[in-house]
C-alpha cells in the first residue's frame, strides 16, 4: 500500500522580533498635516486634549516601511500550522474544526469591522439582533433559559459563573458560610483555578478505576459549605459520567448551585442537554465548538446559559428586545447583576460566525457533527490503540465521547522516549499534538480530538505518521533523538516555562532581559 505520509518541509525563516527590524526615521505611511483652513475650524488636535490624558513620550512603536512589514509577518504566517494547513486533529481539547469560508466573508465584512462598542443602539440594531437570535439557539441547545455572550473564552466563561455564584449567594446572606467549592481532576483546570481566585476553597475529586468522579468522595466532600459544583462533562479524558444528574441532585440538596463546564460540547449537540443534567448554568466555546476559529487564544467567546432563577445575576449588559416597536437594546438594569467580566459586549465576528453555522446545520446537522466527530474519535482510538508503545487512560472504562487522553508510558519504558519526544518529531510530517495540562497525572500523556471536520483520509495519514514515530523510537533512535529535522520547532527547553524570572511579556520586559544576551552572541 502507497503511504500516506507526505514529504514535507517548514519553511523557516529564524525571523527576529519586530523591534529588531526597526530602523530609526522609517515609515510605512506618512499622515499629512492639516491644512490651515481646518485648523482654524477644528484647532490642532492636541490643545483640547486635557493634560492629565497626554504621553509625556511618543510611544514607543517599531519604525519601519510597509514592503519590510508585509515581508515580516508573512514569514511567521509561512512557519505556522492550523486547520487550514494542516490536520489538526492533536490539538486535543481545543476542538479544531473547519470555519465554513462564508462565514469569514460575514465577520470581515465593514459592516461588522467598522462597529464601535460605544454606538448608540439605533445604530447597531442588526448584530443586536444576531447576539438575540443566538441566545434562542441556545436556549434550544442547553434548554437553559437566559443568556450572557460578555465572557471572552472559556476561563472567562468559568469566571461568570463563579461570580454569579457569589452574588447568588450573597444575595441570601450565605456567601461567608459557603465558601467551598467541588470540581474534578479532570475537569478543565480552570473550574479549579477560577473559583480559587474568586477565593473559594477548591475540593478536587479524584477519579474512580473507571476514571468516573469518585461519588463516594464526592458524597463525603458535600455540606452545607459548598457554594457550587464545577463539572466538565464528558471530562478531558473523553469519559463522560451517564450519572451526572446525581451528581446535580445532591448538590442541589444542599443548597449548592450546578455550573456545568461545557467548553466542548462537540460530542453532545442534539444528544444531551445541561437542563435534563440539572445544571443552573452552563457556558460553551463559541470558538470551539461553533467553528469559530481560536484566534491565538483569542478572539474568542464563552457563550454562557442560566437558569431563568438566575437571569437578574448575569453579567450586565444583557440584549433585550421591545416586544412593540420591535427595537433591540442593551439592557443594563439588573439590580443583582454580578457586575460585569469584560468591559465591553461580546466579539461580534465570532457569534457572527457560530450564529451562520448553527443556521446553516439546523437541528438535525447539529446532531449530525456530534455523531461524526464520536465516530471519528471512536475509529481513531481503536486504530491507535494497535500502535506499538501506546496504551489508554482507565482502560476499564474503554468507551470516549469526542476526545481521548493516551499514554506513551510503555513507549517510555521500553525505549527511553516519552511524548515530549514524539512532539517533536512529529512537527517534521506537517502536524503536531498536545500533550496535556501540567501537571501530568497520566503518564506521558498526549490528547486526540477528531472532531467532525475530517475525513477517514484524514485520520489515516494521522495515524501512520504516530505508527512510523513508534516505529523510529524503537528501530531508528538517533532519528528521534535529533528531531525536528523539517520544522521551524527547535527543542524546547521547559526551564523557560517554568521560571517567570524568565518570562518577558513584553518588549521592555524582552530588552532589559536579553539584549545583551544576544548581543553577546
């Protein structure tokens, strides 16, 4: 049989910082001076600005032609990997799917680039409405009752909840008795994180043989502490727990709210809902299981859902329409409202898209998608599972929903290579893999999600490519142990991850760090 891998090499360009390429007194474009007439009428642009609001120094921007700017960021698009390049099916539980190109045309449209957060509404009635129409989809696809498109991602979406939380519970005098809340360990890390920072204490649930949520741990952790419950469902494993509304139950028993992580709900569209789960609210990834795309960690939106008990909770603003003139507006009058999580409303181009996807698919071509994409997942983890080094998280619980958490561990036994290793071999066939969150609590970890956007083909040359990098591992290591040899990656040196003394975020904090370390060099 003819193989599937392709030959492939990364253009790599060692494409320095964009302040490095700067050059004093360059520029891409010149803003011609008023002309005196319209000084006269407008002034100079300057005086009526108010002191206090002046830079006492230029900024301090890179200085360079529009030809070397172009140049510039075409040489780092030409060293990335995506959808649209790539099969991107190891980005475990990012959930990459393909954006209908369409929809690209409508959120580029000026008719959306063009709008301002501070227009008046009579000017902006179109995308209100969509941001309304969007809500009622989702109140079909959750069969939760109100809606919030404010939260900018997922841990946006987490910080929702944990606030309205708060506020639900002040509002009842409990907010200082309830100060616990209960998640999963493999729940996505910020039901965890989030909740802590809302300064909450955080009970983690360790997972049963079956990789379940412990329910005896769970019924032990339970009081009249507990403020909410924070689940991922199915978990980051791919395991989803048929028991979860017992789970609701006895949260809701102890006067505890239900928030449901449902980040990736790619499996469950048409399937199951948070209303029969009995969750109080849920938010979903516009930009993961709406097709948005991830944008580099943003734009992004984490749609949220609440009961109708919590509508006066969520964030302010929420749309609202004039049932008579049949006007929409943002309405900012909810007395108990949590306040807000973003300082404007929403990122018109990703529930733009999301709404032209879900119109686009209907009911039943919702259903659909999450039936492929558990097809998919189910076709590749048997196949992987025959690779040579490769074993499953919680083998007795052998069925997945949308994703799968695997293990190189017998890989590492055997042959002294982990899945850091393939990571970086694996760059050189035009792909890549996450591994998983850190800290690691299955070994040598690595996450396949096949979402519905790719074809058996597809899944196939990803499968022979992870079958020749076990293949190498054993018979050819000096090819594993010099990899990347096609790509832009180079080896990662992690003691950069860990140790924010070396962190530079930006281009102050870069220059004082390591302009002279190259310069040295």
């Amino acid at each position: 049989m003819t193989s599937r891998i392709r030959p492939f090499h990364h253009m790599r360009w060692n494409e320095p910082i964009i302040y490095q390429l700067s050059v004093e007194g360059q520029r891409g474009i010149l803003v011609p001076e008023a002309e005196e007439e319209i000084e006269q009428v407008v002034g100079d642009g300057l005086s009526s600005i108010p002191d206090n609001m002046r830079r006492s120094d230029p900024p301090n921007l890179p200085e360079m032609a529009q030809p070397q700017v172009v140049r510039h960021f075409n040489h780092l698009s030409q060293e990335n990997l995506g959808a649209d390049s790539n099969i991107d099916i190891g980005q475990g539980t990012c959930t990459m799917k393909h954006s209908p190109k369409i929809n690209e045309v409508f959120a580029r449209s000026h008719k959306i680039t063009d709008l301002h957060p501070y227009q008046d509404f009579s000017t902006v009635q179109g995308i209100l409405e969509i941001f309304y129409r969007t809500e009622e989809l989702f109140r079909e696809i959750s069969g939760l009752d109100c809606c919030s498109v404010q939260p900018g991602g997922g841990t946006h979406g987490v910080l929702a909840m944990a606030s309205m939380v708060r506020a639900w519970h002040r509002d009842r005098g409990e907010d200082q008795q309830r100060d616990e809340i209960i998640t999963t360990l493999f729940s996505h890390p910020a039901d965890a994180a989030v909740p802590k920072a809302k300064g909450y204490k955080v009970v983690i649930l360790p997972p049963d043989e079956e990789g379940l949520p412990d329910l005896e741990a769970y019924r032990n952790a339970l009081s009249e502490k507990i403020a909410a419950i924070f689940f991922t469902n199915p978990e980051d494993t791919g395991i989803f727990n048929s028991r979860i509304q017992e789970f609701t139950e006895l949260a809701h028993q102890k006067g505890a709210l239900c928030c449901y992580d449902q980040a990736n709900a790619n499996g469950l569209l048409g399937i199951a809902r948070a209303r029969e789960a009995g969750f109080d609210m849920s938010f979903f990834n516009l930009h993961k299981t709406f097709s948005s795309p991830h944008g580099c960690g943003g734009p992004a939106t984490g749609l949220l859902m609440v009961d109708r008990k919590l509508e006066n909770y969520l964030p302010v603003p929420v749309v609202r329409r004039n049932e008579r003139t049949g006007r929409y507006f943002l309405d900012f009058d909810l007395p108990k409202s949590c306040g807000k999580v973003k300082a404007f409303f929403g990122v018109a181009p990703v529930v733009l898209r999301a709404y032209a996807w879900i119109m686009s698919l209907g009911a039943d071509g919702l259903e659909e998608a999450s039936r492929i994409a558990v097809l998919n997942n189910n076709y590749f983890m048997k196949k992987m599972l025959k690779v040579r080094g490769c074993s499953i998280s919680f083998p007795r619980h052998p069925a997945r929903v949308e994703q799968v958490r695997y293990s190189w561990e017998k890989l590492k036994e055997e042959t002294g290579f982990g899945t850091g290793d393939v990571q970086r071999r694996i760059a050189d066939f035009g792909t890549h893999y996450w591994t998983s969150h850190e800290p690691w609590v299955i070994p040598e970890p690595f996450t396949i999600e096949p979402s519905e956007s790719y074809s058996k083909d597809d899944i196939d040359e990803y499968l022979e490519i992870m079958e020749q990098i076990s293949r190498e591992c054993y018979e050819e290591p000096e090819v594993i142990r010099h990899a990347p040899h096609n790509s832009t990656v180079h080896h990662i040196d992690h003691e950069y991850l860990d140790d924010p003394g070396k962190w530079a975020i930006t281009w102050r904090e870069y220059s004082k760090k390591y302009t002279g370390y190259f310069q040295e060099r």
